[in-house]
C-alpha cells in the first residue's frame, strides 16, 4: 500500500499518495497490458503528466528510470542551451524533460523567464535559503532595577499562591464528594 501524505496546497491540506517504485512498476506492466493511462491516473491518483513522462522514459530506457532520480542543479549554460533547442526546435516540454532530464515544471519556469526577461535573466540565480533577518527578533532585555525585580518576584510569588489554593480547593472539593458517597480518604 501506498503511503499517503498531508499536502498544504493553497491553505488547504489533503491526502497525496506517494508512488513508490513497486507501485510505479505495476503501472508500466498494466500500460504494456494495454490499459490507457486516464484510467491508471484516475484509478491510482498519479499525476498524468508524470505517468506519461514515465511511461516514455520507461519505453526508451528500462526499469532504471523508476528509481528516484538524484537532483542536479542546473547553470546558466545548460539553461541557455536547453531553452534554445525547445524556442528554435520546437519541441515539447515532456520531450525536452526526457532528453534533458529536468523537470517540466522546471522547463515552463525557464521559458517564462527567458521570454519575459531574456536570455540574461536565465543566468541570475536567486540565493537559496532563508534571507537574513527573518528569524524571530532577538529580545533586548534591558538591566532590571532593584524595583521592578521585587515587582516581577511579587507577581510571579502571587501566581503561585493562587495555583496553590485552586489545587487546595479541587483536593478539598474530591474529598468531599469521596465521603458523600461512603468512601474514605485515599491512601495515596
């Protein structure tokens, strides 16, 4: 059985199956049996897209290709190359995901980028990480006089007191209702 993850999309959560590679495997055998891949995807709840992606690397490579795959990260060179043999051939982003090996989602981003911004906006790389600063601020915690350090002591001395009592009430409360109903005081 596939195991199943809590997905926040849009501020919603919901359930998105993980296909591992046995799963991933049973679906290539049923496509080969002939079954059409709009009835895996809605049976199975993969993503088309993906299954198709996988069902054509599968064709040409093998079983190798279900294994997850490592991430490299790409630079400018391989982008500028990329995004040019997809605008000047014409070719498909699966198909250009298949030869490649990245991702579509990936390949849409550079296109975007590279039409709106051109071919020096593929080189500007954002920094990744958290940007500094965004941590939670520090707390400057000023000296303490004498007097507000008795007036903290005071405050936190009166918390407990009343801690105290309500603790002494409920204990008081419990008996009482112990010996209501016949029963003695616990030996506890």
């Amino acid at each position: 059985m596939n195991p199943k993850v809590w997905t926040k999309n849009f501020g919603v959560y919901f359930m998105r199956k993980k296909h591992d590679y046995s799963a991933l495997l049973k679906y290539m055998h049923m496509l080969e049996d002939g079954d059409s891949i709009n009835y895996i995807c809605t049976k199975y709840g993969i993503n088309h897209e993906r299954l198709k992606k996988l069902w054509l690397l599968y064709q040409k490579e093998g079983v190798k290709v279900l294994h997850r795959q490592q991430y490299n990260r790409s630079n400018a060179i391989f982008r500028h190359n990329v995004v040019l043999d997809i605008e000047n051939n014409g070719i498909s982003l699966v198909q250009a995901s298949i030869k490649y090996g990245v991702s579509t989602s990936s390949l849409s981003v550079w296109l975007k980028t590279y039409r709106t911004g051109g071919i020096e906006a593929l080189s500007i790389t954002k920094k990744r990480g958290r940007p500094p600063g965004m941590g939670r601020p520090k707390k400057v915690q000023k000296p303490e006089t004498e007097l507000e350090r008795l007036q903290r002591e005071n405050r936190e001395l009166k918390i407990e007191n009343a801690l105290l009592k309500k603790v002494k009430a409920l204990v008081e409360e419990r008996e009482a209702r112990l010996r209501a109903i016949g029963h003695g005081q616990s030996e506890n």
